[in-house]
C-alpha cells in the first residue's frame, strides 16, 4: 500500500527545515541538534536500504536493471526500500514482462555526481558482468548545497561517457526552495546539455516535482521535508516510466516465444 504524509506532517517539516536553515545562519548549534533529530533518524536507515538492495540482488531474472544514483534511488523517506522510484519501476517492469527482475542499485545515500563517478561507475562498467536491459541514472540533488556548476559538468561528463547509449537520465528535482532553484535550473542546464550531446533520454524530474506545488509540498515529503514518501517516489516513477516502458516493450518482442 501506498503511503503519503498529511498536510499536518508536511507544515511539520517544513518547520523543521527552516528551523534548520535559521540556526545555520544564526550560528545557534542547540536550535539545530533539535531541528535535525529526523533527519538523522532517516540517516540511520541507510545501513539498512543498503542491505535491502543487496539482499534483492539475489532475485534472478532475465531483465536486467542497473541503477545509478544517490538516496532516492535507495528510497530514504519510503516506508520500505522497494517503494523507491528504482522499486516502483522494478515492479511496473516485473508486471509488465510477467517475470522476476534481476535489480542491481548501486546507489549511495548521499552521493554527489564525483562520487558516482569515483564509486559506482567502476562497478557499472565491469566488462565481466553481464549488459543491463536498463540503466538509470539521477544524481545531483547533493552537488546543490556546495554547487560548482564546472565540476558538476565534468562529473555527468566522466560517468555519462561511461555508461551505454539506452542510458535514461533523470534530471534534478525541484527542491520547492526559492534559494535553492536558481542552482537546480542551472544544473538541469548543464545535466541536458552533457546528456543530449551524448543521444540519452531525459526524464523531466523537475517538471514533474515542480508541478507538484502546495500539495506535494505538503504530503509526498518525508519528515526532513527533502526525500520523498512513498507517494512522492510515485511521482517521480510516473516521470520516469513512458521512457522506461519502449524499453521494456523491446525487450518483451526480443525474448517473445
């Protein structure tokens, strides 16, 4: 069952984060070790999505999805790891095919666009392994806070370079944070420009979070009012899945009979 946040929760949150981003700016360390307590609540599951995703390595399957990306792909905010927007589509492909998926997440909790490159796309490029039927890849949500628009070019560059040509790229969400999305725009720039060079698809993330507005502001955020709830992974897999779908569809034609 999907799980959203009430608007109550949502104002909660948003709260919090201000209180946050206050106590940063004012220096005061006692109003953000309170404002901060669920956020390090949700960076203590990330031990645990990453054992999530290893354990679900071990399901077989003809179809192969590789996945590249930070803590939405590991599905930090979901109520369990699959409902991140990697497991939402898991499933809409294992519905589709009418078969297991065989899933490998390398995503990070916390990665930046230079740590995907330096840490994941030495294991997505292993040569021994066998060719994924599906790659995604969304990062640069956490290149924003310290963002460096020519290093964010030359990570997307190094790992885009890397990776197969069906590569879907999904862009960086909106934040709903005015201080924050001038730096978003400008990466979604770059992120379209490095990607569209190469031939990849793009997956409108930003539009589809922005779209959102007040409702999803206030109901598809978990507590830290940053990664999404189940609801909100469901966004962004809507998002992801009309380019994912031919995919598939491809896929069910070349292994028909």
């Amino acid at each position: 069952m999907m799980t959203g946040g009430t608007p109550a929760q949502g104002l909660r949150a948003l709260s919090l984060s201000t209180q946050v981003w206050l106590a940063r700016r004012l220096g005061r360390a006692d109003w953000l070790e309170r404002a901060e307590r669920p956020m390090w609540a949700l960076s203590d599951m990330q031990p645990v999505t990453a054992a999530w995703w290893r354990e679900r390595r071990r399901v077989p399957g003809r179809f192969f999805y590789l996945a590249l990306g930070d803590s939405t792909a590991q599905g930090i905010g979901a109520s369990v790891p699959g409902r991140s927007y990697v497991g939402q589509l898991t499933d809409r492909i294992k519905a589709e095919i009418g078969e297991p998926v065989h899933v490998t997440n390398l995503a990070v909790s916390g990665a930046t666009s230079a740590l995907c490159a330096r840490d994941q796309l030495p294991r997505a490029v292993n040569p021994l392994k066998k060719h994924p039927d599906l790659v995604t890849v969304a990062i640069g949500a956490n290149d924003i806070a310290a963002w460096d628009p020519v290093a964010f070019h030359r990570n997307l560059s190094t790992i885009l370079d890397a990776l197969p040509p069906h590569t879907i790229v999904g862009e960086v969400p909106s934040f709903h944070l005015p201080w924050r999305e001038r730096a978003v725009r400008q990466a979604n720039l770059i992120l379209h420009a490095v990607a569209e060079a190469r031939g990849f698809e793009v997956v409108p993330v930003y539009r589809a979070t922005r779209e959102r507005g007040l409702r999803g502001i206030l109901t598809e955020f978990a507590e830290d009012a940053f990664h999404p709830n189940d609801r909100g992974y469901e966004v962004w897999a809507d998002a992801f899945w009309p380019l994912v779908l031919p995919r598939v569809e491809r896929w069910k034609r070349e292994h028909a009979g």
